[in-house]
C-alpha cells in the first residue's frame, strides 16, 4: 500500500493495521502533488516527512514509493533515490477512481473493461517476455469491490501472485531489515541469500536504493494454479524466516499485490 503522510497522520491506528494485515507499505507522498512542478527542497520534504511518519507510526521505513499521476522525472528520481526509495511506476490503470466523474460520467462498464483488457493481454502475448504492473485504488466501496470481483479472474490468468518486494526479489523491504518477503520464486529471504534463482535476479539495498530485475517469461496463456503470495514475518531478533501462502481471504491482500505471467504488478 502506498501511504499519504498527511493520511498517516490522521489515521495512526489504520496505518498500523496494515502492517499487522501483512501489507507492503510504500511512500506516496505527503500531500498527493505533482512532484515535478515542485522545488527540490519541496519534493525532498514530500517524501521524507512521509516516510519519517510512517516509520513513526509503524515502526518500518519503506524503501520504495510512487508518484502521484505518475509524475517523475529524473530530477525527482535523484531525489527519491538519495533518500533509499526506489520508484514505482505502473503500465496499466484500472482507472477506476474515475467511476462517476468527468462528463460524460466513467461507468463501472468502462472500469471493467480496462480490467478485462489486461487479462486479454495474457492471451494475446503482451506478456510472453515482461509482465505488467497495474494501478488500483483503495478508495472507497467501489474500488474495493471491482477488486475482489477481478480478483480471482487474474489469478487464473496470470501464472505467479506475489507482492510487490518480491517481485523485484526484495526480500528485506524495510530499513529495518526485521520484516522478510520471498522472493519472485517464493524462497524464503534465509534460502534466497543461499542459492541462486536460474530464472531471477536483482541488484538492490545499494546507497542509492537503485535496483534492476529480471524476471522469468510467462507463457502467456491462462495458468491452472498459481504461486500465491506469502505473508511477510516480522522476528523479535530481526531474523528471516518463512510464512506459508495467503488466500484471497480477506480485503487486505489487495493493497500490494503482484500478479505475473512474468509478473504483473497490482497496487493501490
């Protein structure tokens, strides 16, 4: 889940829930502005206030963040990334906190049909090499419910479900280092610091927070079962080890999760 400051101040409690649900949490700025129409100093603030509150709140400090509308250049990059942020950026949108808005109004048949045109791109090869990452959102009732509904249809259609840490193979996703996610192939952070991955690999956690993945093609077509997505653990002693996979059970699986043939990345 990707946390407004200013909401993180507001709603403490909600904040930490997240974290016990067994959510990512990412930075996404503290007052929701176009980051490239604000000074350095400005956008510097942006993100550091954010993350400053949410470890505050939560006790973790992210190492990732996203844009708000996408707004990013390479003077913002420069910025997120001396601050140990990596961005993350979105190729599809669900759109669907436009439902209602603009004239003529944004119908629930227009959201699903930008959620059927991803699963579409499983069948027509978009995703034989490199998976995609989609944008939804937490809004309201319903968001939240297009969620659930599609749901179950992309995790048929996409071979892998995993969060957003491990599909860049980021398998400690905090400064922290006491909370652990499984990498792309869903070995435990212990194993994955022991073996090499034939179909993975990541170069991350370096002083800038830079990273590259690569990850396995998908076949592109509609896969039977999928790997699921594992719930990170949090040790006393700040030590990794595993959890077994999350079901779609409950609401708050949608806020980070990553759905790939490669990978298709979904996030509020």
């Amino acid at each position: 889940m990707f946390y407004i400051g200013s909401n993180v101040m507001d709603w403490p409690l909600q904040a930490q829930d997240a974290i016990t649900d067994g959510h990512e949490i990412c930075v996404h700025t503290w007052s929701h502005n176009y980051m490239t129409a604000l000074t350095t100093e400005q956008a510097f603030a942006e993100l550091w206030y954010t993350r400053k509150a949410v470890q505050l709140v939560t006790g973790v400090t992210p190492m990732c963040w996203r844009p708000p509308f996408g707004d990013i250049d390479d003077r913002i990059r420069t910025i997120a990334q001396a601050l140990n942020l990596t961005s993350i950026l979105w190729q599809s949108d669900s759109d669907d906190w436009r439902i209602n808005t603009g004239i003529p109004p944004v119908t629930s048949a227009q959201i699903d049909a930008n959620y059927q045109n991803v699963i579409n791109g499983v069948n027509n090869g978009t995703y034989n090499e490199r998976g995609t990452i989609m944008l939804t959102h937490e809004l309201n009732n319903f968001t939240m419910s297009e969620a659930i509904k599609w749901y179950p249809m992309l995790k048929a259609a996409f071979s892998k479900l995993v969060p957003i840490a491990s599909a860049y193979n980021l398998t400690h996703p905090y400064a922290e280092g006491n909370i652990s996610y499984p990498d792309y192939d869903g070995n435990s952070a212990a194993a994955a610091s022991t073996s090499a991955s034939g179909s993975s690999s990541v170069t991350a956690a370096s002083a800038t927070g830079s990273m590259k993945t690569s990850v396995a093609a998908g076949s592109g077509t509609a896969a039977a079962t999928t790997t699921g997505s594992a719930k990170p653990v949090q040790t006393a002693a700040g030590a990794t080890s595993a959890a077994s996979p999350l079901s779609l059970g409950s609401v708050h699986l949608l806020g980070t999760m990553v759905i790939g043939s490669a990978a298709l990345s979904w996030f509020c």
